[in-house]
C-alpha cells in the first residue's frame, strides 16, 4: 500500500511538472529587422518571422511573448538565460557555445552590396578587390562567412542601423553598404533612397538563419518540438501563404 501511494506521489509530482512547462510564457527576443521582425504601428511585434515563430508555438500549444531589443542586447539575453530563444540568426562557432540552433532553416537569407547608382564600382564576387572601398556595416551583425572572414581586411565603417548606413552613403561618407536583401530592400523603399541607391547584381552569400534556443535554459527538446512544426509549415505551404503576405521571394532552404 505504502509503495502504491508512492508511485502515485511520483506520477502526480510528473503530470504537475508538465502541465506547468505547457502553462509558462516562453521568452523570445530579436531585432528590428524589417520585413522579418519588426515593431508594427500597433506597438507589438510584426514581420515573416514574428508570425511564423507565433503560429508554431500555437499549434504546439505553448505561449510565448516576442522582446525587440538591439541585437547585442537580444544575444546578451539569451546568453545569459534571461531570454528562451532568438531569432534570425546566423551560425558562427562563437554563439554556437551558447546556442542551440534549430536544424530546420528558419528563413533563408541573400547578404549583398548597395552603392549610389552614380558610383562606378563593379563588385566581380572578390570582396578584395574593394580593398580601397569605405564600407559601411551594423554593428553586432555578422554578414555569412564570407564577409566576416574578410572583415578585418576591408576598410569598414560601423553605425547602429541600416537606415545611418543608407544616409551616410547617400553624403558620400561611404562608398558601399552590405546587407541582407530583405530588410535593405525594405529601407530603400520605405525611404525613397531607392531613387539614387540600388543592390549591385552580384551576391556576396546565401545563408541560412535560424531560431536558437538559450543553451542555459536547456530547451533541447523544445528545439526538436519547433523543427518538426517548422518543417510541417513548409511542406503545407503554410510558410509560402506568410511570407506572399509582405511580397518577398525567399530561396529555397539553404543548410
């Protein structure tokens, strides 16, 4: 009798520890990255991914709440376990020591450069040819492999955000800009610097970006629990009818 009350202790002690998980607001943080993540008029969180990362965790029956902070704040948050997940992110070895990455692409990304449509330069695909060129960066942001891992041999200008980056290539104080073309794209238009800027017909990288999950917070299995409705979404087409809402092309996954 005395074991049988036991197990049933025990059993009870693991049903109030699930349904609590499933009743806990999840944290999740990113940055003003327009059209992907961004603060709508309303004052809330909007974007591609903003509503992606809302409609999985509903259909997995878990609430979450969405912070927009400066992207050295949203990595700090997660890095420390104040925050359970970011996004978009990009893979490098360092935030891989304190993220888990979800396997299943989150957005796929195009990274390329802009410059004044009265500039002369031509980018051939060899960054180092821009050798003398002032480029213009976000700071915090990494750009793919292929420009961080040339980054300290460029002449680079770092400011707070793309549109600091549009206007000082428009004064002249920098002759190109990097970026990704979502939210570069988004700027130009939304600015009317489409006028006298545009993207150079060369791509410098496509990437993929991700959610990952605070390794501090150890949610592992959340992570696998996001992939597989990740991956139901885009076999649906589900995913497709989100991103048309805000005419984008998006390239297939890219691992």
């Amino acid at each position: 009798m005395f074991k049988t009350i036991l197990l049933f202790l025990f059993a009870w002690g693991i049903a109030c520890q699930s349904i609590r998980a499933e009743e806990r607001e999840y944290r999740f943080v990113t940055l003003e990255f327009p059209p992907l993540e961004f603060t709508g008029e309303n004052g809330e969180p909007t974007g591609v991914a903003v509503e992606v990362v809302h409609r999985i965790m509903a259909a997995l029956g878990l609430r979450v709440s969405i912070d927009v902070h400066p992207w050295s704040r949203s990595l700090d948050r997660v890095r420390k376990g104040d925050a359970d997940a970011i996004f978009t992110a990009y893979k490098t070895p360092e935030r891989e020591q304190f993220l888990d990455y979800s396997n299943v692409v989150l957005i796929p990304q195009v990274i390329a450069l802009y410059a004044r449509k009265d500039s002369p330069i031509n980018f051939n695909g060899d960054l180092l040819a821009l050798q003398d060129k002032q480029f213009g960066v976000v700071s915090t942001i990494s750009y793919g492999a292929v420009f961080d891992q040339m980054r300290n041999q460029l002449r680079v200008q770092r400011v707070e955000d793309i549109e600091q980056n549009f206007k000082k290539l428009m004064l002249g104080r920098i002759d190109v800009l990097i970026s990704n073309i979502y939210v570069a794209d988004w700027e130009l238009n939304k600015t009317g610097f489409n006028k006298h800027i545009s993207r150079l017909p060369l791509e410098v990288e496509r990437l993929p970006s991700f959610i990952a999950f605070s390794k501090a917070r150890g949610l592992t299995a959340l992570r696998d629990r996001f992939d597989k409705e990740l991956l139901r979404l885009k076999e649906s087409g589900e995913f497709d009818a989100i991103v048309a809402k805000y005419d984008l092309t998006v390239p297939p996954d890219i691992q």
